[in-house]
C-alpha cells in the first residue's frame, strides 16, 4: 500500500453508480469542505470492484474535477470488491519484522492468491497488554487459566491483500484523467475513519458500519471501536432498481426514478412501493446474515448498525432495515466536525447528502494524514 502524505489531496470514490469528490483542508478548528461533487457512470462501468470501461471512467473524471474547479491533481482513493482479502489472526507476541515474515511465510493460510499478484500489509490491532487485560477479565476467576495466558501472549492482527492487477487498473484510469494516485486505501477502513471523526467512539459494544453502493457493501463491525469483522457483498441499491425494472417492464433509468420516489401517472407510488420493499427485502436478507454470522462468533451483540452510501437517498430506508435486522439503524453522521462556508454551498443539499458522502469523506480524512 502507498504512504499517506501530509498534503491536502482530493478523495475520489469510483463507484459502480458514480464518481464522488471531495476535498477537504485543514484548519485552526477541524476540517473545512472545500469541494463536494458527484458525476453518473454509465452501467456495468465498475463491475465486482473491477473497471470495466476504463474511458467511461476516465471522462467521468474529467468532467468531475472540470466541474468542480478543482485544482488540486493529487488524489487519494479506495478500493474493495473480490480482489481485496481482509482478514483478522491472532498470533503469538512478536516485533513487526517478525510478524511481516510469518506473515509471508504462511500466506497461503490467509490468502487465496499467489503472493507475488498481491500487495500485502497488516496492523496490529491490539497490543499484547491490552488483549491481556480483556482475557484477564474473562477469566479472573480462575487463576491458573490466568497465569497460562500471560506466558502465552497473544496479538490481534489485521491481513490486507490486495491484486496487483486491479491497483493497477485504478492507477491508469486515474493517470489518463491527468491525475496522481498519492494515497490508497479499502472502502472498509474510510468508512471508519469518517466515523471515527464524526462520532464518539464507543466502548464496550459493536457497531456495525454498514456503506451501500450501487453494486456493492462494504461492513465493518467494530467492537470497542477495533474492527473485528469485515465484508464487501456483492448487494447494493442497484439490485432493488433490477427488481423493479423487471417486475413493471421498464428501462433501468426510469426504474432508478422510481426507487427514488419520483412516482408518476404511468406509475403510481401504490404500484411501485411492493417491489421496491421486495428488492429491499434482498438487500437486507444478504446483508443480515453476514450481521448473523458474526454475532454467531462473537461475544458481543450489534447495538447498532449506522448506514451510508447512495442507498441512504431512499425514503424511510434507515426504518426498514431496522425492521429487517431488528437492530437500531440510523444514518451515519460525517459532517458533525467539518464546516464549510455557507454562502458557497447549499446547506440543504449538503445535509440530504451527508450519508451518501461518507466514504469520500474518510477517504478526504486519511488523505490530510488524520491517521
């Protein structure tokens, strides 16, 4: 993975619905909005995470930054999709030279490619003393089992690999668009990172970070505020446009209308609501029993899951899937401590679209070197 830099960089979110850009700057008092844009791709631009039409890609980028009188040439992006593999170990106490060679080494265990066609990285999660203390609580009550833990020490560790093939793809695209890749970075963490400056960090419960696009999901569940279970689903808000775009023999574009409650007299909201709460339904069944395996294998519930990302433009989505997992859903909070100056951005616009930014926006965060 790239270094991140110090430099403010424009965060690009290449989606399978749209292209999104934000900068941010730094100031005395937090971050400032400096730009906030979003351009449509044509369908099955972006398909699974991977570019499928490089040009669409390219002219969306284009016409983004021209649009947005953005200067800046420097970006930062994310990616996810099949060719990301995130995985969570734990692994006896080591330094970090020791820990990159075991790593290596025993690669095949973790991931299902060929090392030389990967970028491979991992942090360490939990210190050896902290994991210590939340085992030492577990089993106070029992003193030798106490004793045999601190002998045998134990780290958690995040694996991150990621095909070569595909970073490459995002850095041509974002080359012919007269542009530099600075920083890198997997959707999964940015939506945590916007959370993280946004939201008090909670301790003692998981959260789960659930991001919607057009064709794909990005979860992170947090316990403690440290991810301990991550997902990309290949589910988004553009199945539930299929759904209706099948069920009332429509094109995708009119379909997409719909979705979004522009309701007309060819078709009404009584027509249409049944197979938008149909392709919902599918959404969430997917996504739910990713949440159910988790709680499966974890010692903690979700208290609550906080949702971002297009599907978020859809009335009442927050109260449904709420019903569907029976868990509280709310919409994710990225806007909280970044201000912009009011008389050059719409406030309503920026407020209706808070949640669908907020993988751009921890894209923006990481680029300015938060973390």
């Amino acid at each position: 993975m790239l270094l991140p830099s110090r430099k403010s960089l424009v965060a690009l979110d290449i989606g399978s619905y749209s292209i999104k850009a934000i900068q941010l700057k730094k100031t005395q008092v937090g971050y400032e909005l400096l730009n906030m844009g979003m351009v449509r791709l044509p369908p099955d631009t972006i398909v699974d995470g991977e570019i499928e039409n490089p040009d669409a890609v390219v002219v969306g980028i284009k016409n983004l930054m021209k649009a947005e009188n953005i200067k800046n040439r420097n970006v930062v992006i994310g990616i996810s999709g099949q060719s990301v593999i995130i995985k969570k170990i734990s692994v006896p106490v080591m330094d970090e030279d020791e820990l990159a060679e075991m790593i290596r080494d025993e690669s095949e265990q973790y991931i299902p490619f060929d090392l030389d066609d990967v970028n491979l990285d991992f942090q360490i999660l939990t210190r050896p003393e902290e994991r210590s203390k939340k085992e030492k609580g577990k089993t106070e009550s029992n003193n030798s089992e106490s004793a045999a833990e601190d002998e045998d020490l134990q780290m958690d560790v995040l694996i991150v690999a990621a095909r070569k093939d595909t970073i490459q793809g995002y850095l041509d695209v974002i080359a012919k668009a007269g542009l530099k890749v600075k920083v890198l970075d997997l959707d999964v963490f940015a939506i945590e990172n916007a959370y993280e400056y946004s939201n008090k960090v909670e301790k003692g419960t998981a959260i789960a970070l659930l991001n919607i696009g057009g064709s794909m999901s990005n979860l992170n569940i947090l316990e403690d505020g440290i991810t301990a279970f991550t997902r990309d689903l290949q589910v988004g808000g553009n199945n539930i446009s299929e759904n209706i775009q099948k069920n009332l023999s429509i094109g995708y574009a009119d379909a997409e209308k719909l979705k979004l409650g522009n309701f007309n007299d060819s078709f009404k909201r009584e027509d249409v609501i049944p197979h938008i709460l149909e392709g919902i339904e599918n959404v969430a069944d997917e996504i739910g029993r990713s949440l159910e395996m988790y709680e499966k294998t974890s010692d903690f519930k979700i208290s609550k899951v906080l949702i971002s990302g297009g599907v978020c433009r859809m009335k009442d989505i927050d109260t449904i899937f709420s019903e569907k997992f029976g868990i509280p859903v709310k919409y994710l909070n990225t806007f909280k401590n970044i201000h912009y100056d009011a008389k050059v951005m719409d406030s309503s616009y920026i407020r209706e679209m808070e949640p669908v930014m907020a993988l751009p926006i921890g894209l923006a965060l990481r680029a300015v070197g938060d973390k």
